[in-house]
C-alpha cells in the first residue's frame, strides 16, 4: 500500500514537489493545501484544501511537506504535527531558524521527526553531512555562499553589466527569490541558514556572542566595475565560525580574488565550505535555490525519513555482489 503524504504550498517550490513526489513509488499524494482552492482546479477537486490543518490533522497522513513563505502559519502547523508525533518535512528557514529548539523538544516529546534539508543549500546535502558524517567532529568555521539570489544579482551585474534591479527582477522571474526579497537582498535569508547551520553543530540553541548582517542592497555597477579592473568579484559571504567557545556569525558583501574558491560560484549556485582541525576543510556545492533544487532536497527528507540510516546501510551491503 502506497504511504499517503500531504503537501501544503503550491508555489514554485511546492509545484515541483508535487511533481516529484508523484513520480516516486511506494507514495502517494494525497492533499494540497492551496491559499486558493478555486485557481487550482486543473489538480482534482478532490485533491485539493483550503486549510492545510485538515491534512495534518487527518489520521491516513503522517507525512506533511510544508513550502510556505509565511512563518507564523508555517509554525502553527509544524507545532501541530510534532504535537501529534507526525513527521513535518519544512523549507522554511525563517520559521525554523527562529523556532527551532521549540520544534526540537516537540519532536522529542511526541516522537515525531523535524526534517529541513531544504532549508539550507537548496539541493546541497548539508545538513545531513553535519548532522550524521560530521558528528562528533570539531568545526571551526562554516564558510560559503548561502542565498542563491544574491549570487545570481553580483553574477549577472558582473557578466552582463546590467544594474541590481534588471538582476533581481531576473532572479525573481527564475523563481530565486524569496516572496519578499529584501530577506535575500538585506541579508537576512542568509542569516537564517547560518544560523540553522550554527544550531546543528552546536547540537543546541547556539550561543551566538557577535553577529553582523550587511545585504548587497548599496552595491552599484561602480562597485563591480572597480573590482573587475582588479580582477576581483563582490559576493555575499556567509561566515560561521567559534572563537573562544562562542560563535560568530558574518554575512556581507566582500572582495573576492581569483585565488578564493568561493571566486568561481556563480549564478545560483551555493557554496559551503566546512573547516575543522581532523578533516581539514571540506566543501559542498550544488544549486542552492529555484523550485526544483529544493524539492529535491525535500524529496530527500522524505525517502530518509522513511529508511532510517541503519536500514540503508544494511539494504546496500546486501546489494553487494
Ligand atoms: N531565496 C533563496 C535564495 C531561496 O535565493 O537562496 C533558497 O533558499
């Protein structure tokens, strides 16, 4: 019997998760909650609800993947699905960033699952590879390139000479941007996942003692022509790192040279780059934002929530020749 899952956003991310879920075996999609029922017709009345507390509040559906903008809706349902000890797959990085050991003890209490692959790096596995391979590990610095708009406007300026606004107005056509995109241009999306990054290895609340969020809202094609004479890039660098116990986080535009690795990201691409004392520095780069990317990484969430780590490993050793 196929397992029933709920999805509740059908925006450009929550279209591809639809798509994507339909295509895997073994799971069906059972309801969308949709803002406006009556634009989505085409998808099956059936299929569809104006109240996404009636998919999580149905006994057939365990599983519910959220793609939303809007945090205090978005909290209201993980809260209710923990409450119920379902498994709540979310890409809300402001809602988790801002909720998060909440959430965690929910999960804790009611033996649900938190999952939020997506949250951070679009498609880039990070937060499964600090929170299973790099357990345990000293991490001294996170560095990278975290919002996929930002990247694409500095790119876009850099290779076309086009001004900020033509570039995120593209970005936005793309379906790069945030609802809102002053969260991308001031900074602050990328806060949100530095500090979703911090709270996972931290294994708890982080203690965040200095923190600076500078956007890329001021830079001017003057910027970027200055630093192209130079050979140089601006980009908007996300930095965690712990000095004295404690950590810092630093987003803002630097000058980049052709010797910096984070100099050839471009477009919408992300870029992380985790630094500790035993494994030295390693560095994980995928598309980082637009619909499909990111329902992949839901997609993720989804599959491992149902094959727990141990049972995989078991499934491939039996594969084994
Ligand atoms: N607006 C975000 C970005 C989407 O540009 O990175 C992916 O989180």
């Amino acid at each position: 019997m196929k397992q029933k899952i709920g999805i509740i956003g059908y925006g450009n991310v929550g279209k591809s998760l639809v798509n994507q879920c339909r295509a895997l075996p073994g799971f069906e999609v059972a309801t969308i909650a949709v803002k406006h029922p009556k634009k989505h017709t085409s998808l099956g009345k059936n299929l569809l609800t104006g109240d996404a507390l009636e998919i999580i509040n149905n006994p057939e559906i365990d599983v519910i993947l959220e793609a939303i903008d809007r945090e205090e809706d978005a909290l209201e349902y993980a809260q209710t699905a923990l409450q119920l000890g379902k498994t709540y797959i979310s890409a809300n990085k402001k809602m988790l960033a801002s909720h998060l050991p909440k959430l965690l003890r929910l999960e804790k209490v009611h033996g649900g699952q938190l999952l939020f692959e997506a949250a951070v790096g679009g498609a880039i596995p990070i937060i499964r590879v600090l929170s299973t391979h790099l357990r345990g590990q000293e991490i001294t610095r996170i560095r990278g390139i975290l919002n996929g708009t930002c990247n694409y406007i500095l790119s876009q300026m850099t290779a076309r000479s086009i001004s900020f606004e033509k570039a995120l107005a593209d970005a936005q056509k793309l379906g790069f941007a945030e609802a809102q995109p002053t969260s991308d241009i001031d900074g602050h999306d990328a806060y949100y996942k530095s500090y979703l990054l911090a709270s996972i290895i931290e294994g708890q609340q982080p203690d965040v003692s200095r923190m600076k969020v500078e956007g890329i809202r001021t830079i001017t094609q003057a910027d970027i022509l200055d630093a192209k004479k130079r050979s140089q890039k601006i980009k908007l660098v996300a930095e965690i790192e712990r000095r004295e116990g404690k950590l810092t986080i630093d987003i803002r535009p630097r000058i980049l040279n052709d010797q910096d690795s984070l100099y050839h990201i471009e477009n919408e691409t992300n870029a992380v780059e985790i630094e500790g004392p035993n494994f030295q520095k390693l560095t994980l780069i995928g598309p980082g934002a637009g619909g499909k990317p990111t329902a992949s990484a839901m997609v993720s969430d989804l599959i491992n929530a149902q094959q727990p780590q141990v049972a995989k490993i078991k499934q491939l050793i039996l594969a084994l020749p």
